[in-house]
C-alpha cells in the first residue's frame, strides 16, 4: 500500500489557542497530536479541516485568538531533498544549483530536516471581513527571506525572470514570484472522523465518487455495501477495499474464517463467523467503533484523515491493530487527537506534544525521544504501571539477537505475529548475566521485572567452550526463575557458544566478508569455538581497515542483517527448530490461541 506522505507538515498561528505560529513537521503517514484536556489538540484538527483549503473562510469571533492576538497564518512543507527534486519543481530553470542552494538557509528550515516551509497569510487589513480570501505569501514571513539571503538577490531575480517571465517591482515581488512557481500552494483533502461514531442506515442517496461529509457511521452501510457489489467498470478498485477491510475484521476477532456482508435491506452489518450470522453491534462497543475507523478510513483515498480519539470504547490492542491498518492498508495520511500512552511507542508514528499556558496559548512539540514520550506520558496522567504491554514478552541480549529472533520466527511461522501486539522483543544486556553475581541487587531487580508480564521468556547465550562446559550461577538462577510451574514462559539456553553459532558457517562467513572487505575471517569449526573473530588484512597502522576489524570484534548487527538476508531456505540447526517452535507456541498461547493468528493485511 502507498506509504507515501501527502503533508510532510503544517503550522498554525493566530486561529483560538494558537496564538504564535506553531510548526508541526515533520509528520508521517499516521501523526497523533497528544495532551491534556484543553490543550488544543481539536483546534489543530478543526483548523486542517476548516484552513486547509485553497479558499480561507471567513473567520467567527470564536475563531481568533483570546485577547486579540496575531493575524491568522498557515505553514506548509514541501519536500525538496536534492537538485533533481528542484528540476521537477521548476523545469525551466536556468542555474537550479544556485537556487537549491539559496533554499537551503534556515529561513526556510523552522523545523530540521530537508523540506522546504514557506509561511502563508490569510487574512487582509480589515479584521472584520466577513468573505472567503486566498491564502498568499506572508508579507512579513517574505521580508525575513530578503533579511537572510540580501535585497536584491540575484539568484532571486534570475530564477523570477526564467519562471515567470517578470522580475523586479517592489523588493519581496522576486521572492513571492519564485516561491509560488516552485512550490504551488496545494493541500490535500481533508476529512474529518468525530469522536461520536455510530452506525446507521439513511435514505440518502451517496455519491461514492466524491468525498461525502460525514465518516462518523451515518450512511456507512451504504458506502460499504457499494465496496460489497460494486459495478463492473469500479470492480478492481472498490472489491480489493472491501477485502481489506473483511481481513481486518479477521484480525481484530483473531479468526481467519469470518466474513463481513451488508443484507439486501441495507440495515446492519452482518457478521459470519463459527457458522452463526450476528448484526456488527452485537460484538460490543469495542467492535463496532474500530470497524467504523477502518471503513471510513478504506473509503476515503489520497487524505488527509483527522480522527478525534479513536481510543473511546477500544481496548489498548485494538488501539494498535488500528493504527496498524490505517498505516499499511490505506493510501491516507492520518492527524489523530489522543489521550491513550498505549499508541505513544508505535515505531512508525510522529508523536506531537500539545500544552496550554495561560499567557502563550498552545505550544507544540515533536515527542521524538523516549524522554520526551516518557514526560507526554506523565503530562497525560500514565504511570509506568498504568501501561499495556504486549501479550507476551521475550527478553534477548541485544540487537543482533532480536534481528535473529525476527527472522526466525517469519521462517517457522511466516506473516503471523506483529512485534508490539503480539510479542515483544527486550534487551537486557549481556553483561547482566556475564559479569555480575546470582545475588547481586542489578539481577534481583532484572528477575523481578517478570511480574511486569507474566508471558515472559529469556534467550541467553550459554557462552561455553566445550560441551562439557557448565554456564555460571547467574544464568541457572535466571532459567530456574524463567521454568517455573506456576507461571508461563520459559528460559532458552543455547546449544552453543552464542547466538551466532547457529548462523551456518559459509552463511556467516559470507555476511562477515560483506561487512568488513578489509579483514579475513575464518568461520567456527564447531558450536563452541568463538564464531566472531577477524583479523585486519592490513597492518594496524593502515587506516582505511576498519576500527571494528582492527579490534578483533565485527559489527554484530549489521552481520546479523547481512546473514538473515543469505540464510539458507529451512536451515534451522543444532536445536534451533525445536526451540523456534517453542517460542511460536509461547506466543499464541499468551494471544489465547494454538492456531496460526491472522494479522493485518501488509503485516
């Protein structure tokens, strides 16, 4: 599905709350704008909804800021990562190096990262009008532009004369003319999903070919029953968006047997499932909210979607599996207001910060490190304690061990877990188990931290020498803890030196020479010998060898990628296929299965 970004980002000033311009960016395909109550999350949805046009509308008195503030301005981003990205913006350009250079000055950069934010105004001398306006390049935003790059740029003049055929005229007309050839002021879509959703059936006449008004339930079984039969000419775009959306059914019942269907009076939603027939509503509130999520956000293409708290009424799972289809299944860009922590850590979500002050009105920030998440969530109220988890959680040594782990689990059970759903990976750290004590307070705290999830088992290198080797107190004390009877889970010592040692020998070799070019590896010549050892090729005083080789020790992880990539089809040695299927049947017992488990379509 399209994961492209329809609005790589936006600002707001002067509209209610946010009084000095704000710069949201850079977002992604699915953006969640988190705060307290009051902090200004829904302005920020009802000014894309409202502002986000080509036309601005006029503004109410509700809608400016509370005592008299700055004028109404909007930001927009646009990407521009290189050279070529300008000559498909301006193709008649004469010196495009020169102007890609010029548009490289912080001027146009509020927010870091390679688009291009220019600032838009949208409202005239006379506060009062009460007609719709266009937006245009703000004046003042222009005359900062001139302040950074000089009057009378000659870069600004040349690039004006081969766009528009017009140069000269008062001193920001260059600037204003060449800004708007290059990057033509073009929002996408908007449609807004209201925090009061609920199915129901109208006798209005849709039109499916046009973007109807309301995504909040009404009219919705009509929509869908259009996907459902739709005509031979729509067929192949509408029947696939109606397939996405019965496999998403499937995910969040957790059976690959259910099937959606509207009756022919066009009244409910039906759901088969276990050889019953059930309207949708009789699922629960959770149910029915998510499907109505997923319906309107599969109905809608190419939009930017606004969704006011999909959490009401859905278990923290169904948050995710949400966010989940939304990003893979759906060609929109999403902008959801939250409260939930549970959605904070989705990897492939920009998290925005919103609060309030009394004196300066709504502030935004970008929530981009564990930090700043982890102050979001004490802003929102969360403890640590508060906080869902995955079913299960599976504790490894590192990195390297996780990308193993990934790999094997798509080689046992292909498609079927999501990481963060169904699973959890954990680092903590080989020198816990290594290094210290069976009773030294670091480990204690380490054991206690399974009562955090009773569906907990560990992965630990054995790091023997031989097969009559012993592994050391820390570690038996560990596995004792993880084989208990009376809680599920399990502890994984391997049968071998380490994790690397059940990679095959050529495979690793070969991932170890792609890695390091400059040094000579010779691969283990059993399971216990060292299997990441490498000598330089070069002498120590050559400096092109790389640090890694010249200490002995290869980049772990990026062996690890390299070996998943060359692993040989069904090659699971030692005992690695026994304990895999352990791990597969750990993980659907914490999901409350011992079947295969579907999951979203993309997954």
């Amino acid at each position: 599905m399209n994961q492209k970004v329809l609005l790589p980002g936006f600002g707001v000033g002067g509209y209610r709350s946010l009084r000095e311009l704000q710069s949201l960016g850079r977002l992604r395909k699915v953006t969640l704008v988190a705060g307290q109550n009051n902090s200004g999350k829904s302005n920020i949805l009802r000014f894309a909804q409202s502002f986000l046009t080509n036309q601005v509308p006029p503004l109410e008195w509700v809608d400016r800021p509370q005592p008299e503030g700055p004028q109404l301005r909007l930001q927009v981003a646009y990407p521009l990562a290189d050279v070529e990205d300008l000559r498909a913006r301006a193709s008649g350009l004469g010196d495009l190096p020169s102007l890609f250079s010029l548009l490289q000055h912080e001027v146009f950069h509020p927010v870091p990262g390679d688009d291009v934010w220019l600032t838009y105004s949208g409202e005239t001398d006379r506060p009062e009008r009460m007609r719709a306006t266009s937006w245009s390049l703000d004046q003042g935003f222009l005359q900062e532009v001139l302040a950074a790059v000089g009057t009378g740029n000659p870069v600004l003049n040349g690039a004006s004369l081969d766009l528009t055929s017009s140069g000269g005229g008062a001193a920001t007309d260059d600037a204003r003319r060449v800004l708007n050839a290059v990057f033509p002021f073009a929002p996408p879509p908007v449609q807004t999903v209201g925090a009061f959703r609920q199915i129901s059936a109208s006798e209005e006449s849709v039109d499916t070919t046009a973007f109807p008004e309301d995504y909040s339930g009404r009219n919705l079984i009509r929509r869908l029953a259009d996907l459902q039969n739709p005509s031979t000419k729509r067929y192949s775009f509408d029947h696939p968006r109606f397939e996405a959306i019965t496999q998403f059914a499937r995910t969040i019942l957790e059976d690959n047997d259910v099937t959606i269907g509207i009756p022919s009076s066009q009244d409910e939603i039906q759901v088969h499932q276990g050889g019953r027939v059930l309207p949708l509503a009789s699922l629960g509130t959770g149910i029915h909210q998510v499907i109505i999520l997923a319906v309107a956000a599969t109905l809608l293409e190419n939009t930017l979607v606004c969704i006011e708290e999909p959490e009401v009424h859905l278990h923290p799972l169904l948050q995710r599996k949400l966010v989940r289809y939304l990003c893979e299944a759906t060609s929109n860009q999403y902008l959801i207001a939250t409260h939930s922590a549970h959605l904070l850590d989705y990897e492939r979500a920009c998290v925005l910060h919103v609060k309030h002050d009394a004196t300066e009105g709504t502030r935004v920030s970008e929530a981009a490190t564990l930090q700043a998440v982890s102050d979001l969530c004490g802003d929102l109220g969360y403890r640590p304690s508060d906080l869902i988890q995955a079913n299960s959680v599976i504790w490894v040594e590192g990195p390297s061990d996780r990308i193993y782990l990934r790999h094997w689990l798509e080689m046992i059970a292909p498609d079927e877990f999501i990481e963060g759903i169904h699973y959890s990976l954990m680092f903590y750290g080989g020198g816990l188990l290594r290094h210290l004590t069976a009773d030294d307070p670091s480990v204690e705290e380490f054991i206690s931290l399974r009562r955090l999830n009773r569906h907990s088992a560990i992965l630990i290198d054995s790091d023997k020498t031989s097969a009559s080797g012993t592994i050391n107190a820390t570690k038996r004390r560990v596995r004792e803890e993880f084989n208990r009877d009376d809680m599920p889970g399990f502890a994984w010592i391997t049968a071998c030196r380490t994790i690397e040692n059940y990679v095959p020998p050529e495979t690793l070799r070969i991932s170890v020479e792609v890695v390091h070019t400059r040094s000579s590896y010779q691969p283990p010549t059993d399971r216990w010998a060292d299997p990441l050892h490498l000598s330089p090729v070069f002498p120590r005083k050559d400096k092109q060898a790389d640090s890694d080789a010249q200490k002995g020790r290869p980049d772990k992880v990026k062996v690890a990628r390299e070996a998943c990539k060359a692993w040989p089809a069904d090659s699971l040695p030692l005992d690695l296929r026994k304990r895999m299927q352990e791990v597969v049947a750990f993980i659907r017992r914490a999901n409350g299965s011992t079947h295969p488990l579907p999951t979203t379509p993309g997954s």
